[in-house]
C-alpha cells in the first residue's frame, strides 16, 4: 500500500538532474537495458512474478523522480528556473547558525572583487540564530507562547523573468547615467528609502552612487552610509541587477544635476521613467530626495523581488556593528528562549502621535509643550482627543499595556526580553511597570561589557542596528507600536522561516484593558483570541491593498513547497 510523505521545509531547495538523466540512471531503465541484454532469453522465463514486482517497484520509482522534477516547473509554469533557497539562503547557516560562530550573516570574504565572476548573492541573507525548543515541565499557555508557527512549506525564493535577467547584462554595465539619492529619517526608514533607490535605478537604467544618509534632525547622527552597511557587500550583491558605485566619475562631477525633492506619492515605475528618463539621459546626473513611501507599493513582480534582495541580501550591517550585534545577540541566545521587544516610548515619539504618556500630568504637560512649538512633527487626526487616539490603536503601548499583554499571551514571568528602542521619556520611571512584572528586561546598554557601545556613541543609527541584529535571534519579536521598525522585523523574520512576531491588535484588545469586571485569566483567553493569527503566519501581501513586500515578502519572494513522495510498502 502506497504510503505519502511531505517533504516541508522553507531553507532546503530540491534541485533534481534533468528529466533525460534521471530517465537514464533510473531502475526502471536499467530494467529495460537488462531485457536487451538478455533477449534471448524464453518469454516465459522473462515475466516471472520476481520480475513483474521489480518492474512495479521500479516503475514507481522512477515515477516518483519524475514527479520530483516536474511539480515546481508545474506550479510555475510562467516562471523561469528557480534560483532560490539554495542560492540565497544557506540551510547550515539558517539551522546550525549557534554551532558555525553564531554568525547571523552568512557572507563570502570580503576580500572577493566586486568584479568577481559570481553573480548570485551565495549565502547571503541576514540569518538569525535557530529558535529555541520548548522543554521542560511548563504550563500550557507558555509552551503555547514559546512555540513557532507553522511556515506553510514557504521559502524565500527570487526567480527573476527571462527578461529581467536579459536587460541585466546591458544594466549592470551603465556608464553614462547616474543616480544619487538623499535617505534620510532613522535607520529603518533610510533603509526602506535605499530598497526604493535601487528600484529605481533599475528603472531608469542607471548606475546608483552609494545613497547619502541625511543628517537626522531629532538625533543629530552624521554617520555615512559605510559606517552604517557593509558597502562593498551591497555592490557585490547588486552587481547582477545595477551598477553601485562609490562616486560620480569625473567626466559627470560638472554636469547639471537636478534635484527632485517633491515627489507624488504612490508613483509606479511608468511614471518614474516618463519623468526622468530623457532628463536622465540628457543630463547624465539626477538627485532624488525624499523617497520615504513615495514608489509604489504594488510593483511587477521583478522589481518587488528586487526589493527583497535590497532588503534581506544586499544591506548588511557594517562589520563593527555585525561584530557587537552578534556578540549581545549570542549572550541572550544562549541561556535559552528571549523575547524582542521594540518599545516605542522615546520623547519624539510621544511628541509625534499626539499621544499621552501615563507616567502623569507632568510628564504630559512637557510634552505638550514641545508639541504646542513643534506641530510639524504631529502626525495625521488632528481633530481626535487623547483618548480616541488611543482606542483606535494610534498610541504606542505604554509599559503597564505591555506588561498586561505579556501576562495574557502566557508569557512567564522568568521570561528573558531584550528591550530595542532608545532612551524612554522618563527613564526607568517609564518601564517600572514592566519590569516589576518581568524583572530580568535587559538593554542594549545593560548587556554589553564596559567599553563595547563606547564606538556608537551619539550614533543613533548604529544602536538601532545592535537592536535589530539581537531582535531577529529573539524567539518572539513584539512591538508595542507600529512604524518601520516593526514592519522591517515583521517581514525579515517571515523571509527566515516565519519567525514568530506577535502584532498588538490595540483597537481590538484595549477596551477590554478599561472592563475591570473582566478577570485576568477571562482576560488572558480574550488576548490570546484576538491574536491566534497575529503570531507571524504566512500572510500573503495581496490579501490587503497597498501592503508593502518588505513586510509581506509572500508571495512575490517566497515559493510554496510541498512534495508529497508515495512510497511502495
């Protein structure tokens, strides 16, 4: 009787021979090569019982290969060969990443050319550390809480058209025009406006000067680009799709360079070329400023593949930053399972959503001070008070909030949590709540050795990529508010594996937080409700309108696997 079994597994790729080798090499024609061999050998000697069950056992081996071979050309018909995990994700890397140096980015050397002959980026994914196993005599609720959800088979996947791969060669090549782009904002949201610039690049058929990083006005970090990424990894990894140089050359230093700072939103890339083409080829330098959210979120499936390859391959942190980031990562890793917390509870971002920040009327009144001299930096729903900011889900979580979410996700109370995010508007008053309530919360700060953070002082973008590195490691990532922190970790940790990533449903969840009739074990049921599929399920981006693949990487940069193998028993 034919039993199946499902080969699942979003890292490992299965690369079969082609069909005509395994027809060659399979039992069934060895089989039929026997028959030539001996054909004159009597009929009735030929078809015995022995050689039909071989014949049976073999023919359904053979048909198993077949099957093997042809079911992912099947089920992308339109597609060209898959060049997928196993060209971008390494499996030692993603399952055995504690054993091999901890390292959550596997790279080649850096000492390779950016010239070199290789044009896929091997091994070159931001990779975290494995996830923890649950172990142990715990409740219910916890192992639930520590436990990973199910990856649906998904791995990531960047099979770019015949067509993409064409135009790449005259592309990559590009001499003659240049494009610069002004990121600016904090690290995340200049990394969002890097992933654009490429796209854009290749848009336009130009070569792209390594992007600028504008001066944040609320940090006053004056890092470059290169002291932020690894450079010379962003142009080896590029190198198959733009031209990334380091400078203009010297025949386009005194050529007119326009600079477009005013951008619709939502542009797609018929505008950007209809726009800037001809000005492009005629001027040879164009400069874009202001790109946060200005492309399109719905592009052709090349460019949004483009877009994860920016993202998860080609901007990879510089190696001093790698070099802590790893080090505070591997000291929460190795005592077990930690929680990654990005909590938004710094001054601007109370001064930004209009939002009161429970710590009392004084603390509240400073900010609405700053926020009275400053109403530039107060985003939309002007016309909504405090507390209808805040039950529609526009407010981050304070630490009382999250600590009650912590409790009622069954998180225990001995769980390790990695706090990302900067200093909190008013200090350790404002994360009392949840530090009575989980007391082993570390920082960036209270982890490292003395002299570890003395290189990033005042380097604000450089201390939110430590966050990041040691928030990808965390077995659950949780942030207390939105923004692209959030929506960055939500999307790196599904092109992994579906790393688990809990989003606060605060519009759902809040009112139940003001029923003091409700009881915390009725409120815990309530939480864990609301959120059973908020823990970082595959979530396809076309379910939504306007949802950006950074976030959603599935389907456009992730495949589907599951192969069923029938075997004879």
């Amino acid at each position: 009787m034919a039993k199946a079994r499902t080969i699942k597994n979003p890292f490992i790729t299965l690369n079969p021979p082609p069909l005509s080798h395994l027809l060659t090499s399979s039992p069934l024609s060895s089989f039929l090569s026997s028959l030539n061999k001996t054909s004159k050998t009597p009929a009735n000697h030929l078809f015995t019982p022995h050689s039909l069950s071989l014949l049976c056992f073999s023919f359904l081996v053979s048909f198993t290969f077949f099957i093997i071979s042809v079911l992912p050309i099947a089920s992308h018909h339109n597609a060209t060969p898959h060049h997928c995990a196993s060209d971008l994700i390494s499996p030692v890397s993603a399952l055995n990443g504690a054993v091999l140096s901890a390292s959550f980015f596997s790279h080649g050397s850096d000492d390779d050319d950016v010239d070199g002959s290789s044009t896929t980026p091997l091994n070159s994914a931001m990779v975290p550390l494995p996830a923890h196993g649950v172990a142990g005599n715990v409740s219910k609720e916890e192992r639930e809480f520590w436990k990973q959800p199910d990856a649906g088979g998904f791995r990531p996947c960047l099979d770019f058209s015949i067509g993409y791969r064409r135009a790449s060669g005259r592309i990559s090549k590009e001499k003659r025009r240049f494009l610069i782009v002004v990121a600016s904002g904090g690290l995340n949201q200049q990394r969002n406006q890097i992933v654009d610039a490429v796209v854009i690049a290749r848009i336009l058929e130009a070569a792209l000067v390594v992007p600028v990083l504008q001066v944040n006005l609320i940090w006053q970090d004056e890092s470059e680009f290169s002291d932020i990424f690894d450079a010379k990894h962003f142009k080896r990894t590029l190198k198959a799709d733009v031209r990334v140089v380091s400078s203009l050359p010297s025949t386009h230093l005194m050529s007119r360079q326009t600079v477009e700072n005013k951008l619709p939103h939502d542009v797609s890339p018929q505008w950007i070329r209809t726009r800037f083409f001809r000005q492009l080829n005629r001027e040879g330098v164009l400069v874009l400023k202001g790109l946060d959210s200005k492309l399109s979120a719905n592009l052709p499936p090349d460019l949004q593949k483009l877009r994860c390859k920016v993202a998860f391959h080609a901007l990879r942190f510089s190696e001093p930053i790698r070099e802590v980031g790893n080090r505070l990562a591997r000291r929460m890793w190795i005592e077990g399972p930690y929680i990654g917390l990005h909590l938004r509870l710094e001054k601007d971002v109370w001064v930004r959503t209009g939002c009161l920040t429970g710590l009392g009327s004084e603390y509240d009144n400073v900010i609405t001070k700053v926020r009275g001299s400053q109403p530039e930096y107060l985003t939309g729903r002007l016309n909504m008070s405090f507390t209808q900011r805040r039950l529609a889900g526009l407010c981050p979580l304070n630490a009382l909030e999250m600590a009650r979410f912590l409790k009622g996700l069954g998180a225990p109370k001995s769980a390790r949590i990695f706090s990302a995010g900067g200093e909190p508007f008013g200090g350790s008053q404002a994360l009392e709540p949840l530090v009575s309530e989980f007391p082993n919360l570390v920082t960036k700060e209270m982890l490292a050795k003395k002299g570890e953070l003395s290189p990033f002082v005042n380097k604000s973008s450089a201390l939110a990529a430590i966050d990041y590195i040691v928030s990808l490691s965390s077995d659950v990532f949780i942030p207390s508010h939105g923004g692209n922190m959030g929506r960055a970790m939500q999307g790196h940790r599904a092109y992994v594996g579906h790393r688990k990533c809990i989003k606060p449903n605060k519009r759902a969840m809040l009112p139940f937080f003001e029923d003091t009739t409700i009881s915390d074990v009725e409120l815990g049921k309530i939480i864990r409700k609301l959120h059973s599929k908020s823990m970082g399920q595959p979530e396809l981006r076309t379910n939504r309108k306007d949802r950006d693949v950074i976030a959603y990487p599935v389907p456009e940069c992730m495949y589907q696997e599951e192969i069923s193998v029938f075997i004879c028993s």
